[in-house]
C-alpha cells in the first residue's frame, strides 16, 4: 500500500476519486510546503523554488542514510520512509498529477514522496488541550480537537515558559505546540527514554548516516504508517523530520566544530548540554553507547563531539 502510486488512484476517474485524489497541504516551512491525499500514506514535500530542486535532491538521499540508520538501530525514534524523487523536469509524473495540487502549488519544482508521520492519537490531543489550551479558549476544544494536523514539537532543551509573563494568546492549536520538558511529563511521556533515544538517535545521524543533523525537527505523532492501522495500533511516537538543511559529516576530527555549530543552531529539541542536568547527562551517555556500537572510530569522535558540546555551552553560559 505505502508504494502504491498516485497513478493507481488518478486512473479512477470517479468524482469522489478525484476528489480524494487532490492534494492538500499538510504544513509549510521556509523551504517546502508538505501535501497529503486522503487516497494514499504518502505525502508530498514540494520546494517553493525550482533553484531548490537539487536541494531537495539532497535531501532525499539525506532521509535515506538517515531511515536506513534509523530503522537499522532499532531507534525508538523514526524518521519517514523515503519513497521517491521527481526532479522539475520528470514529464511523466508531472503530467500525472499537475492538476492535483492546489493551483498556489502547481509549478513544477522538484518533489519527494516519504511516508506520512500521522497526527497523536485522539487521546493524547485530548489531554494536551485540556492541560495547555488556557481558560478563556476552552469553548473552542471542540473544534481545536478536530482541526489541524495534529503534531506537536518535543522541545526537551527549551526553557520552561514564564506564564506570568507571557501575553495572553488568542488562539491555541496543538500543530507544532512546543512540549517542554516539564510540559512533556505532565503529558505523561516518559522524557528519561526519550532523551536517551534522542541521544542514540543522534549518534546514528552523525556517525552512520554521517550527517550534521543541521535543523532538523522531533515532532510527536502515532505510531503508524498507513490508516489501515489506523484506528488498531495508535499509540503516540517520536518522529524526525525535515532534513533540508543537513550538511555531510565527512567523519573526521576536523569537522566536530560542525556538529557543535549545527548543535546550536538547531531548535532546543535535544536537552542542553549542561553537566548539572540529569536529562542532559542521560542523553550524552546514550549518544556515547551508540557510537561504541558503531566502532572504535566513531567512539573516538563521538567523545570528542560530547567535550566540544559541553566546553561551548559553558562558554555560552558564561558569556550571558
Ligand atoms: N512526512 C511527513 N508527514 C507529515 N507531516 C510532515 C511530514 N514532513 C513534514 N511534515 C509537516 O510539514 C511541515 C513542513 O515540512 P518541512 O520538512 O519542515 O519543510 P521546511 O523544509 O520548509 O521546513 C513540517 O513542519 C511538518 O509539520
Ligand atoms: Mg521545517
């Protein structure tokens, strides 16, 4: 099913096919917009600008170094399954499916196919408006629950917000809510494993895909892959998604000030790497474990990454 292409699905010219058929978006970023269809798992990431199409080309051999890694490691942590690449200039496919993307996204650009990462499970929302939507928004829940694509961002290094502070919201949604730490546990996840995984995931990501992991996204879904799972297996999951940004890690001592700059330029997904936090310290150890598994050479450099890590957060923190 996940491999079925959308051709299957426009060869059905019934009015309601069609209408599955089209394709909407799911969510945006600086780079790429993401489109999904009711008629298939798959989903869509299409460049703004078709300058970026080997970008994108990159990109998708990026997922795949990363998947393999990933799905090789048995990480708790996933990423979506690449599926295929369509360059501009691919007449045969865009052909095929111009005329389902919304008109604001019909010129040809380059596109990658990648499995869906769904949205939590009802439940889960469920709670997570009931915890975090503030009082005067809650006669909206009902619709907030049933609205949106439903993925939150697992920000376990970000500061706690300051609510005595902050301005009062007008609107609540839980698409990319930000679930710090203290927010995650209240939400009930378990944010030791998950910091531990975040941990292995990133050894992976360095040292078997090889990559810098430079701004990349840890976002909170369920744990399917296609809705024939849909309504069985739902539980929530950790996903890693968008990999534009990523630079190759060429593996050697030389670009460890690589992987602490793309550390620090990325959102605080990963706990910060202060000494003093037990989160922190559960995460480095991980990320140290798996390199040993990877070999002796990606324990040397893997040791190396974890001083450089900490010696610029302390400069950091010194420096405020
Ligand atoms: N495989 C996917 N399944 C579901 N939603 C996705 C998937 N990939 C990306 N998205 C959604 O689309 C948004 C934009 O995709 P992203 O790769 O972050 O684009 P950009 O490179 O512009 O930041 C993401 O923030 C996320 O909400
Ligand atoms: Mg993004």
């Amino acid at each position: 099913m996940l491999q079925q292409s959308l051709h299957e699905h426009l060869s059905n010219g019934s009015d309601e096919a069609q209408n599955e058929n089209k394709l909407r978006k799911l969510g945006s970023g600086t780079f790429g917009t993401v489109y999904f269809t009711t008629a298939t798992p798959q989903v869509y990431k299409k460049c703004h600008r078709i300058e970026n199409s080997p970008i994108l080309a990159e990109e998708y051999r990026h997922l795949k170094a990363i998947h393999k890694a990933l799905s090789e490691s048995g990480n708790l942590i996933q990423s979506p399954t690449p599926l295929d690449f369509h360059d501009s200039n691919d007449d045969e496919f865009w052909d095929e499916v111009k005329l389902m993307f919304p008109s604001s996204g019909s010129t040809r650009t380059g596109v990658l196919s990648m499995s869906r990462v769904y949205p939590m499970p009802s439940a889960l929302r469920a709670r997570l408006i009931d915890l975090f939507c503030p009082e005067d928004l809650q006669d909206r829940k009902a619709s907030i629950l049933r609205r949106g694509h439903h993925v939150a961002r697992l920000l376990l290094g970000r500061a706690e917000p300051d609510n005595a502070r902050a301005a009062p919201q007008r609107f609540f949604r839980t698409y990319n809510f930000p679930l710090t730490r203290m927010r995650a546990e209240k939400l009930g996840i378990d944010t030791i494993e998950l910091s531990k995984e975040m941990g292995r995931m990133l050894a992976q990501m360095h040292m078997t895909a090889r990559n810098d992991a430079r701004d990349i996204e840890i976002v909170l879904g369920a744990n399917i892959t296609s809705t024939r799972t849909y309504n069985k297996y739902r539980e929530p999951r950790a996903w890693v998604i968008d990999f534009n940004q990523v630079k190759d890690f060429n593996f050697t001592e030389e670009q460890i000030s690589l992987l602490v700059d793309a550390f620090f330029a990325n959102e605080a997904y990963f706990p910060r790497a202060r000494t003093a936090d037990d989160l922190y310290n559960v995460f480095a150890d991980a990320y140290i474990d798996e390199c040993q598994k990877i070999g002796e050479d990606a324990r040397k450099l893997g040791k190396q990454f974890i001083v450089a890590l900490e010696a610029e957060q302390a400069r950091r923190d010194k420096d405020k």
